[in-house]
C-alpha cells in the first residue's frame, strides 16, 4: 500500500465447482482490511474481527528471489491471526508480498519461467508454515518505476504469468489438501497501471483485485486535492475518482463482482494553502508528518482550530484550518457510507481498507460493517 509503503468461506458445494480456480464472490459485500504491525506484536483483542471477512497481513519481503519475513514479530503475529481465525471461522488470513517500498524485486523474480517457480514454491512453504489462506500481491507497480524499483516492458506478461503460475500451484495443493487458497491482488487505480498489465488475464486467476482508490493527491503534490474521491469533481485538475476507476477495470475486463473499493483510514496534508475555496484545489507545499491516521485528525484537529468543509461534486470531506493555511483530504463515517451505498448499487465485491491501525475508536469499520451488512441500507448510486 501507498501509505507505507488498504470472505469467502468454503461452503458445502463441490470440490470441482468452487475448490479449484479462482472462486465467484459470495453475494454478502466482503470487508478486507490491511492489518500493518509496524514490527510491533499484536495482543489478543486488538482487532475486532467479527467486522472483517479478510485480514491482509503487510508486509512480507522478498530476498534472493524468494519470500521472506518483512520482521522477526511476525511470526507471532501470524500465531495470534490464527488464533483470531479459529474463534472466527469465516475469516480469512492472507499475507501481503510487496507494497510501496518492498516491490523492489517483483520484475526480476517473475521474469523467467524458473524464477518465478522459485519465488512460487517459497509463497507456497510461507503460507503453509504459517497456516495462512493465501497470498496478496501488491507489486507496486508492473512496468513501472515505483519507488525507484527495477522494472521492465515484459513486466506486463510475466506479471500475468506470475498470477496464473501461482493460482495453479495454489489449486495442486488444494486437490492434496482439500483446503482452498486464496490468491489477491492490490492494484493501483490509475490509467497505467491498466496500460502496463493484463487485467483481463489476470483477473481469471484471482479472487478480488484490492484497488486502491485512494492517495490521487499526495502530499508531496503541489495541489491540494482529495485524495480519495468517490465522483469526479469538475474543478479537479486530475480528474481522479473511484468511480472512474471502478469503471476502468470494468472496461479493461475485471468483473465488478471481484472488485474491492478501497478506502483509507488516514488522510493527506498540505501547508502554505490559500483560503480561496477552503484551500480545496488551490497550491500548497508539504508539511510534516503529512500522512495522518484518522484517529488523529479525529483527536486533534477536528473542533481544534480545522474547520470541516464538504465537497458534494466528489462526496468527500475536507479540513482546512484558516490560521494556519493547513489543508486535509481525508475519509471520514458520511463519506465511507456513501462508497459502501456505491459498492451495493454497483453490485462490487465489497471494501478494502488500509489500514487497520488507522482508526483505533473503530468508527470507520463500524461504518462499513453496518452500511454492507446492516438492515435497511440504501443501494441508490449517484
């Protein structure tokens, strides 16, 4: 995921109709969210998993073109989710390959046929070591320089190939072991990232594609704009929206079905922004600590000096504080039920979330948890 860099419980049907291949979603809307430790152990009743169908677990590493641990704790980590999913057995447990800052090797260990059956067998011993339900893959980004990262124009088929190799190795060792896998992507929700994959392709041999519909502006732009916006406000310089990428990837072949809206639990800062507008789409330089978890904004800045602004064209909040020429696109419980109403009306797979620990009052899940899941929840989109 940018930041650092945001359940399907086998059921009684056959083997050879849900056990092998990636899976239709299940018609209730899933709730993934990245869970990210930051190299800390987890405590038992730290996460609220009745709220989750999915935890992504961020990050694992890759060295010497196999998987590895991102820290020593997550070990651990992995005992206390196992012990988490045995109390909640419709959760699911995957672990995240990559991000923003760990996808340095991806074009290499998928550029041959043997390189990527090198990195595969060692996902496969990963997750059987750890007694995980999957893989998420969050290669940052195929054919593209990322965070400085190595990449290549064949980045474009092997990441493909990477994907059907893996879901084939996954689904052999379903047939031994009669426990399904699940395979994930998180995909960055820009025109590029579709002109640099196969999405058609890659979508046969996944079970969701976490799109990551949020981080359009950051920090280091020299605009503030929001940087997670539902519809396309008409004064936006970029033009971004999660619905222009939802319809992207349906347009470039992923089902709608398999597509998680991903939302963030943190919002984007900028200093020295002029009071036209509320500062919304006017310039603005980089602060410090730019990047705020929700439980800060909520804690220090909202009645603190930042005045809540809404821009009904995008459906989104933002804070602006006058003093100081502070601007703040963030994500925030009228927002986030507004996306959840956008994911029924257009029959999505569900939400994705990063990341867990951005919201410690736990309003943002209760919100997503109640808008997909509650009783008398409106599907009207926009």
């Amino acid at each position: 995921m940018r930041a650092v860099r945001c359940v399907a419980l086998c059921v009684s049907f056959s083997i050879s109709a849900f056990c092998f291949g990636a899976s239709k979603q299940p018609q209730n809307s899933m709730v993934t969210g990245y869970v990210f430790a930051r190299n800390q152990p987890l405590q038992p009743g730290q996460i609220d998993a009745q709220r989750l169908q999915r935890i992504n677990y961020a990050f694992a590493n890759i060295e010497g073109g196999r998987m590895v641990l991102g820290a020593p704790v997550d070990a651990q980590n992995f005992a206390t989710l196992g012990a988490l999913r045995r109390e909640h057995p419709s959760l699911t447990v995957l672990v995240s390959v990559g991000g923003w800052l760990w996808s340095t090797h991806f074009s290499d260990v998928s550029l041959t046929k043997e390189s990527r059956r090198v990195f595969i067998e060692s996902a496969m011993d990963f997750v059987k070591l750890y007694d995980l339900d999957g893989l998420d893959v969050d290669w940052e980004y195929p054919g593209l320089v990322g965070a400085g990262n190595p990449f290549r124009s064949e980045d474009k088929q092997n990441f493909t190939l990477l994907m059907k190799e893996l879901r084939e190795r996954f689904d052999q060792e379903t047939e031994k072991t009669h426990r399904r896998l699940y395979l994930t992507i998180a995909a960055g929700a820009f025109d590029d990232f579709l002109a640099h994959t196969e999405m058609d392709k890659v979508q046969q041999y996944v079970d969701t594609v976490n799109l990551m519909t949020y981080d359009s502006y950051e920090s280091g732009d020299t605009i503030a704009g929001n940087h997670s916006p539902l519809f396309e406000d008409p004064a936006d310089p970029k033009k971004a929206s999660a619905d222009g990428a939802v319809r992207a990837f349906e347009k470039a072949g992923v089902p709608a079905e398999k597509i998680l809206l991903g939302v963030p639990f943190y919002g984007r800062m900028w200093g020295e922004v002029a009071k036209q507008n509320h500062g919304l789409f006017q310039p603005g330089k980089p602060i410090p600590n730019a990047y705020s978890p929700f439980s800060l904004i909520e804690e220090t800045m909202l009645g603190k000096g930042y005045t809540r602004y809404w821009d009904s064209a995008s459906a989104g909040p933002y804070l602006y504080n006058e003093e100081k020429h502070i601007f703040v696109s963030y994500e925030d419980t009228e927002s986030l039920a507004g996306k959840c109403r956008y994911v029924l009306s257009h029959k999505l797979g569900g939400v994705m979330f990063w990341e867990y620990f951005g919201d410690s009052s736990g309003k943002l899940l209760k919100t997503i948890d109640d808008s997909l899941h509650g009783t008398g929840v409106e599907t009207k989109g926009k």
